[in-house]
C-alpha cells in the first residue's frame, strides 16, 4: 500500500481530482489538507504559493495508472506526486483499502 502526496492550487482542483480518483477506483481515499504554503523555484524563479495538500491512498499496483490519470487532471506543468509505501498498517484499514480499489 501507498500514500501518494500531491499539492493542488484550490478547492475545486482538490475535489475534482478526489472525485474522479475515488470514483475511478485508482485510490480508496483522498484526504485534504487545507492551507499550506509551498516554496520553491521554477524555471529560476522563487515562488511562494498557498496550496492544498492531498493524501491519496492506494496500492503500488495502482500507482502508475494513478500518476497518468494525476497528470491529465492537474493544471500545473509539473504536479507533485510523490509516492511512499506503508511500512505499517492495521489489517482491518489494509483490507477495506483493498477492496475498494478496482
């Protein structure tokens, strides 16, 4: 299993890119962390933006299908999506996760 972190630009963004993950069956769950801000440099420039963070959970097997599908939702160029395997898990969350991805 998977957590998938992913910065988005709003709240429509963010829940257009949950809904049609979960409802594709590409994830089990989407959290929304609201209000965070993001430094970096792009194309050498410095940049300072407030963005969401979404936390998707799925499975390894998933994760490839999941980054395409990512890559044709997302507005910007260059979407973070970065992925890091569950090294612990309750058995009862790892199932109900299974069974909802397809």
């Amino acid at each position: 299993m998977m957590i998938v972190f992913c910065t988005v630009p709003d709240e429509k963004t963010a829940k257009d890119i949950a809904y049609a993950l979960v409802k594709e069956g590409l994830c089990a769950c989407v959290n929304q962390i609201p209000k965070i801000t993001s430094y970096y440099v792009y194309e050498n420039e410095f940049c300072e933006e407030n963005e969401l963070l979404l936390l998707i959970k799925t499975s390894s097997s998933h994760f490839n299908a999941l980054q395409k599908r990512l890559k044709e939702l997302h507005p910007y160029d260059v979407p973070e999506i970065i992925g890091t395997r569950i090294s612990e898990i309750s058995p009862e969350y790892e199932k109900w996760l299974s069974a909802a991805l397809k």
